[in-house]
C-alpha cells in the first residue's frame, strides 16, 4: 500500500513538473527558420531564456535531421556528404553563454560557400541545449522519495541554404480515405517530389458531387517537403465526412506556399 502511494505521489509531481515547464520554463528561437538565399551571407538567432527566475547556459550544435514520408523528422544516422557538408557551411558565434533569467542572446551566424559548391539545397538543423546553472532545490521528504523536477529541453530550427538555381516539381499521384479507432476520418494525399530544393506546399480537397455542386471538404494549408524525398503522405481531418456517401468526386489541388498559392498540380479521383 505505502509503495503504491508513493508512486501515485511522484507520478502526480511528474505531471505538475512537466506541466509547468511546458507553460512557463525553457528556451525560445527567433525566428522560426533561417534561410540563405541568393547574396545573403549574414544571419542572427534570438535565443530568448523564460525562465523568470533562473538563468540558464546553452550550447549550440549543428544538427542532420531527415523527414520521412509521413513528415516526421529523424537523426540521420549516419549523415551522408551533403548533410556533412551543410554542417560546415555556417559559422555561428557565441557558440555558448549563460543568459540571465527572463534574458535574451543574439547569436550571429556567417555562411561560408566553398569555391565550386554545385547548385542545390544544403539543410541542416540549429539545435540550442540548455543546462541549469543551480540545482532546483527540494524538501527532506524529495529527497527521501528522490524525486528530481529539474528538466529543461532543447530546442531547434531548420538552417536551409540554397545556392544557385534551384528548382522543385511536384505533383499529386493519389488519394485514400481511412477511418481510425474513434471513428473519425482522415484523407491521405500521395505526392511526388523532383528537383534540387525543397517545398512548401498547401493541399485543397473539394468534393464535386453527381449533381455538380462542389463543396469544400478540407485543407490543409502549410506541408513541408524536405529534400531528399522524392514522395510525401500528407494526412488531412475532414471535419464533416456525411458529404462522402454522396459519391462523386474528390478535387485534389496542390499549391505553391512560397509563391503567393500558384496551383502545382491538381487531380481528380472517384469517390
């Protein structure tokens, strides 16, 4: 019994530790991404502490991440030539320093091109890991219990340089329904990638019913396709899925997000 109290209580502080962190602790990137396109050689990342409390030192490291077909991201183990090489073409400084509580830190970062660096996309991803500069403090009991609440996660943000022409096709290939555990239900558009850079892409689905009336089913407005894939599942909610026993059809179009929503490809389908 007394065992089976104390892992509730440690489970519910665990809880209340993780909670906290997700709303008030840790770290925050401005901005979101850093692109090096054209003449651009320069850059800064806002590296923001929000903790009110406490200060915090970070590190900064280069790191290849690959997306899979589905979208995820994962380590690239091992890294191929052109990750290995994304990873040396920034420069960035200060690589580590302590930022006080609430604090701020601009890192400056400088791209360095090799002579005859071919045409493409080089991506990489700018990982900042914090580490605490005091011990959270705990009661006599904590420690009996030894129950450790310090945690602090590290963030990241895509670095994507693009030198030369660069180029990207994509087009829809296919489009299938599927209905999970809690009855709801889900469209998965197949797409195909060519081309040396990545994309940004939105995805419509409207149904054209056998009257002709066409209603918008759902979309899903900003999927990234990182090189080098040469296909992606994008999953969308339909929200209300009662139109899909009308049979008909399905319009699947698929456009440009980094150039003002130019339709790339566009698909009809039988329900």
């Amino acid at each position: 019994m007394r065992n089976t109290l104390r892992t509730a209580i440690i489970a519910c502080l665990l809880l209340l530790a993780l909670s906290s962190q997700s709303m008030a602790g840790g770290l925050m990137l401005s901005p979101l991404r850093v692109d090096f396109t054209g003449k651009k050689r320069y850059a800064t990342v806002t590296i923001m502490n929000e903790d009110k409390d406490n200060p915090v030192r970070y590190h900064i490291r280069m790191d290849p991440l690959r997306m899979t077909v589905d979208g995820k991201m994962i380590k690239a183990r091992p890294a191929d030539a052109r990750e290995k090489l994304a990873m040396r073409l920034v420069r960035y400084s200060p690589s580590t320093a302590i930022i006080p509580a609430g604090g701020k830190q601009i890192v400056r970062l400088m791209l360095k091109k090799p002579a005859n660096l071919p045409d493409g996309e080089y991506m990489t991803y700018f990982s900042v890991a914090p580490e605490p500069l005091k011990k959270t403090t705990t009661s006599t009991t904590q420690e009996k219990q030894g129950i450790n609440l310090t945690m602090l996660v590290g963030i990241r943000i895509p670095l994507i340089i693009r030198h030369g022409e660069v180029s990207a096709i994509d087009e829809v290939e296919s489009i299938k329904f599927f209905q999970n555990t809690n009855k709801e239900i889900f469209a998965q558009v197949l797409t195909s990638h060519k081309g040396n850079k990545s994309s940004i892409v939105g995805v419509r689905l409207e149904q054209i019913l056998p009257s002709g009336e066409e209603i918008k089913l759902a979309e899903s407005k900003r999927n990234v396709i990182y090189l080098p894939l040469t296909e992606r599942k994008i999953r969308i909610s339909i929200k209300d899925p009662t139109t899909l026993y009308k049979r008909g059809k399905v319009r699947v179009t698929l456009y440009d997000k980094e150039n003002k929503g130019k339709v790339l490809s566009q698909k009809e389908f039988n329900i």
